[in-house]
C-alpha cells in the first residue's frame, strides 16, 4: 500500500542527487539536457560543489540569453538533478520558466491522480503552483545557502515581483533597482547583477550604457551583445550595432540565433553575402540542435522565422536552388511561406508555381491573391489580365471616409501605376509609383529585412517599360542607394545606360549587378539581365516625364 512518504518522495526539491534520468523533468516536462559542447563562452561560477550542474547552468545562461528559454528551462532543470540546492540554478530556471510560458499548474502525475484528493493538501508545493513560481520561491528558499551576490540577486527578483515584505506595487522596480545597485557598489564584476540591471531600467536610452559597462567586463557576454543588436536597431541606427551582432555569433558559436540576429541589422545596412551565409549555418545549427535534443521543429519558436529570413535571403541574392531546397525542407515541416516562394516564383519565371501560390492564397484571402496575381502578370507583360485583378482588388479597398488599410493602399498604387505605365500612360502611372515612395522611404519598419528598395526597383521598371528616362534612372539610384545589393537596381542602370550608348556607365552598373549575384546561377544572372534589357527597348533620351 502506499504510504504518504511515498507520495511526498516525488517533489524534486527533495530528490538527491543523481544522474540524470530519461523521464520527463518534473517542472518543464522535458528529458534531460544533453552536453552541447561549444554551445556558448559565458561562464558565470554558481555556488555548486557540482561540475555537473556549473556546467548545465552555463548552458542554461547561454540559450537563456539567446532567446531559447525551452532549452534553458531544460538545462536550469537538469543542473538541478545534480544539485537541488543550487540557488541560482533555481532562479535561473524561474526566469526561462517565466519567459517560455510555463505559467500555469501542472497537473499530478498519474500515481498522484490515482490516491484522489484526499491527499491534495500535502502534494508537493510544485503541483500547487506555477512552476515559474514554485522555482523562484525555492531560490529564495536556499538563500542561506547561496553566496552574498546571489543572494542580491534573487532578493531583486523577488522585490520585482512583488515576492518582497513590504514592498508596494508601485515601488517594486525602485527597490529592485536598489537593490541591484548595491551588488554592483560591492561586487562591481558580478555579470549577471549588470545584465539584471540594464533589464530594469528606464526609458529607451536608458539599458545601452549599462550594457556597454557589462561589455567593459567581458566584451563577449552573449546577453549584451544581443540585446543591443535589437537595441540599436530599435533607435533607428542599426550600423551601430554591427559590432555587437559580429560579438555575439563569436559569444554564442553553437547557437542559431546568434547567426540569425545579424540579418536584423544586415539587411538594413546592405550586408547581404554575410547575412545569407549566416542565416544558412543558423538554420543548419538548428537543424543539427534538434536532433541533438529530439525536438520538433513546431516546439522551436524561433525555427519557423529563421527558415522565412533565409529564404528571403537567398532569392534576393538569386541563390534560387538554395532557396529551393529549403522551400522543400519548409514544407515537410508544413510551413506556409508563401510571399517568400512567391518571390522565388517569379525571380525564376515559375509562372505555373507561382499560379498555384496565388491558388492556395485565395481559399483564405482573396485580396491578397489578387495583388499577387497582378503583381505576376505585370511581370509578364499581360496588363489586361493583370487589370481584373486589380478590380479586385479596388472592390476590396476601404470606401472614401472609410479607415484606410496602408498595405492595401500601397499595393492598390503599386499594381495601378504599373498597368498605366504598361498601357501607354506612363505619366500617371509614375506618379502613382512616386506616391508609394513618399509613403515608404523614410518608413523604418518598411526597411526592415531588405524591403527598402522594392517599390523604388518597381518604379524603376515600370518607367523602364513606359520609357521615361529620367523616372527610371533616378529610381534605380535610390534603390542601390537604399538597397546597395539591388541586383534590380544595377542591372536597370545597366540597361538604361546601355541603351542610351553610355557604355563606360553600363559597364560599371553591370559590375555592380555582377557582384552583388555573385553566388547566383549564371542561368538566372542572365536571363533576368535580358529581361531588363528588353524592358528598356522604349527608351529614348527625350522621353520624360512631368514630376509634380
């Protein structure tokens, strides 16, 4: 029969420590972490007699600080398993906890729900609460057993959280703060009390030179470098976080998002051919970490977006093969990027993929399918079909006084002025492409992942096809101006030039394009330089347009 000492023998907090074991960890639910060697450089000494749990908690504090809080709430959990009295293991464990989600009670296990709730009142506390809470009141637990600076440092959290006698709501952060500067007033190389610090404070200027303290100490702590990646590109000065991204993939060397976060700052600043070959090995990297850990790819929040940006990445650097093959990949994982493969469609002239695109897009969004499905046929030069999706598409725009969708705005305009630059009014139809620049070039959010050149190489090509000379140079100088790796832009330079018998010029655009496809096939490179080439063949130098 069972007794309730047997019962109560289930709390982790109780357990001894042992190797760890197979079954699911009681808290995360996951198997227990695997050794990742090179994972991450941070070291940060916990109060331990364990290597074992040192070691985990290192790696715990290198996914936790990229982001990975499933796989820091493993590690956490699983350097617990070698030492259950490891303080800041359970405050680590606490924060990735919080931050994956894990908010709600789990439920008892199957030898619990068997005895019925008569013995409800003495389970353990962790099927009484929130694992995140239960986690963080047994650090505070084993504060007598921690170092001095732990201690600071769970006695912040706590205060944080409202987990502090005396502590009203709205002086919470204030006493956190005190807190956190008193650990650093004693103890001013103690990372985590730095990092903890620049988290709490105030404004949006206010982390960055508490971050670059933090650097001071250890210029590869992977959670600065990180946060001020997203830090400076959030103030609207992404080249100021260049060094940072490159610091952190040095920080971080087996872990995918470190590769990834570059592209937050690349694709703004025109540093494609780093961006693409990053982004590749984060994904391999995640690929790699899954099997390592048997995770599915649906339980890797982050996968999904690294997979979207490098397709991204490998159409706009015509690496079209590449992209395919991690198209295919996508779709075993039942992915839906559709406008990335749509835009691997058309940059490959795969008109009858990129029908089936537009095919599958109007079960759930007719409008959108139809800006698609212009977007195809003006590529292909068919305006009139391309004109009835544009009724579509002016059906579903917001009535005059109505509230405005500025996407559908943009891409009314868009589909607009190039029909009526493909059908012989190309003075309005630039005019109508001049609109979507006003709207979206000092747009920041617009720029974001290289989109700051689209709707200039749309311009661009569409005076190219009406024959406007001045509209189509000057929009192809503002996409390579915005975009320095615009194939578009170059190779519509090339043409305009070349067509105009300005050689010497030509041939300096035709380097550029040359350049910026280095790693495109030279099938691709080619055919979409005739493309542009027999685009221009209206142009003459006395065709301009009026700019009002």
């Amino acid at each position: 029969m069972l007794t309730t000492w047997t019962v109560l023998a289930v709390a982790f907090a109780s357990a001894a420590p042992v190797k760890p074991s197979p079954r699911p960890l009681p808290l995360s639910g996951l198997t227990p972490s695997v050794h990742a060697p090179d994972l991450c450089k941070y070291h940060y000494r916990v109060s331990t007699p364990s290597a074992e749990c040192q070691k985990f908690c290192d790696e715990g504090f290198g996914y936790y600080y990229s982001y990975v809080w499933m796989e820091a709430a493993r590690s956490f959990e699983t350097a617990l398993s070698h030492d259950p009295d490891c303080a800041m293991a359970w405050l680590g464990l606490h924060r990735a906890l919080e931050k994956w989600g894990k908010t709600s009670t789990p439920k008892p296990d199957r030898l619990l729900a068997v005895l019925g709730g008569g013995l409800q009142p003495r389970l353990p506390d962790q099927y009484k609460k929130a694992p995140h809470d239960y986690a963080l009141d047994q650090a505070k637990n084993l504060m007598p057993k921690a170092s001095h600076r732990e201690t600071l440092l769970i006695t912040a959290r706590l205060q944080e959280r409202g987990n502090w006698p005396d502590v009203k709501p709205e002086d919470r952060k204030k006493k956190a703060t005190q807190t956190l500067d008193e650990l650093l007033s004693i103890y001013e190389d103690d990372e985590e009390g730095w990092y903890a610090r620049a988290q709490i404070a105030e404004g949006q200027y206010g982390p960055i030179p508490i971050y670059k303290a933090l650097l001071r100490l250890n210029p590869l702590h992977p959670g600065a470098n990180h946060e001020l990646v997203h830090t400076f590109e959030n103030i609207r000065r992404p080249a100021l976080g260049w060094p940072y991204a490159e610091a952190y993939i040095e920080s971080s060397p087996g872990l995918p998002h470190a590769f990834h976060m570059q592209a937050h700052l690349g694709m703004r600043v025109g540093k494609w051919q780093k961006t693409t070959d990053w982004s590749w090995h984060a994904v391999e990297l995640e690929k790699a970490y899954h099997k390592l850990l048997n995770v599915k790819p649906d339980d890797d929040h982050q996968f999904r977006h690294h997979m979207e940006i490098l397709t991204r990445a490998l159409v706009h650097d015509g690496r079209l093969a590449e992209a395919a093959q991690i198209r295919k990949e996508a779709e075993g994982y039942k992915y839906q990027l559709r406008p990335e493969w749509f835009r691997l469609a058309v940059t490959e002239k795969n008109w009858s993929d990129a029908e089936k695109l537009i095919s599958d897009m109007r079960k759930g969004d007719k409008a959108t399918a139809a800006y698609f499905s212009a977007v195809m046929f003006l590529e292909r030069g068919m305006a009139e079909r391309a004109k009835a999706e544009l009724d579509v598409m002016r059906q579903a725009a917001p009535a005059r006084g109505g509230r405005t969708d500025r996407q559908k705005e943009l891409r009314l305009w868009e589909v607009q002025g190039r029909y009526e630059c493909q059908t012989g009014n190309g003075e309005a139809g630039v005019k109508l492409l001049r609109r979507t620049l006003d709207k979206t070039k000092d747009d920041y959010a617009h720029h974001a992942w290289g989109g700051g050149a689209y709707f200039m190489e749309v311009w661009g090509t569409a005076a190219l096809e009406a024959g406007i000379v001045s509209e189509a140079e000057e929009a192809f100088q503002e996409a390579l101006a915005h975009d320095s790796g615009s194939v578009r832009g170059a190779l519509g330079l090339w043409a305009l030039c070349d067509r105009l018998g300005r050689t010497d010029e030509a041939d300096r655009y035709l380097k550029v394009a040359q350049r910026v496809w280095a790693k495109a096939e030279s099938r691709v490179f080619a055919e979409m330089k005739d493309d542009f080439a027999k685009r221009a063949e209206k142009l003459s130098p006395g065709k301009v347009a009026t700019k009002e």
